[in-house]
C-alpha cells in the first residue's frame, strides 16, 4: 500500500487551514486532490481524491493520521479501494510532500514512494530556468 510516514510535529488544524487543491496533468492523466475534511479530534483527515489515467477514473479518499509519539501517515483511505496504479502513487506523493513542505518541524521518515522536489525559484517543471 503506498504511503508516506512523518515524523516529528504535524499540525493537522494548521495543515487544513493552509491547504491549497493539488493538480498534476500528465499528458492525458489527471491527478486531482481537492476537498479536504478535519475530524473534531484533530488527529486525522480525509482529502477526497481523483485519478483519471487512460480514460478509467477512480475516486478515492487519501487519510492522513498523526500518532500518539508525533508524526502523520498519509495513505489512500481503507474504506476505499481504488487500484495501486501509478496515478494513485503519485498523487499520495504529492500529498505527502505538500505536507512535509507546511510541516516545518516534521522530517521524511519511512515511504515506499519517490517524493516529487518543491518547485525551484525561477525554473518550469522541466527544470528550465
């Protein structure tokens, strides 16, 4: 299952406040995350997810889940069951760096995916200055 593991403060409160929709266009892929929903606790949330590859689209809900020794997982939502494919992965990467990006006290810790780099002052995505 694809996720990414941080350790270290995560805000959620913060998190949601500062959230800004995530969408990536790959050729004819669309990787959208959008709507995102804080539990009253404050100890998780749901970001309603959509992966458009090859024409097949497949909704889905990414939950992110802080732990009692600090830290946050980001993972699809097991409620719901859309397939592993690389559409899916990438989009869990992209939220995951989102979130170490506004976490400033938090580090990577454990993930089976390649986290996408900030974007760099000055350059387009093809690193273009």
């Amino acid at each position: 299952m694809p996720h990414v593991v941080l350790e270290g403060v995560v805000d959620l409160s913060s998190y949601v406040r500062s959230f800004e929709a995530v969408l990536v266009r790959r050729g004819g892929d669309v990787l959208r995350a959008d709507r995102i929903f804080l539990e009253p606790g404050g100890r998780s949330l749901l970001i309603e997810a959509l992966v458009v590859e090859a024409g097949r689209k497949q909704p889905f809900y990414l939950k992110i889940s802080t732990r009692d020794g600090g830290g946050a997982t980001v993972r699809v939502d097991p409620m719901t069951h859309p397939e592993r494919s690389d559409g899916v992965r990438a989009l869990v990467a992209e939220v995951g760096a989102d979130l170490l990006r506004r976490s400033p006290e938090a580090r990577l810790g454990v993930t089976n995916l390649v986290l996408p780099s900030p974007p760099h002052p000055g350059r387009d995505e093809g690193g273009q200055a």
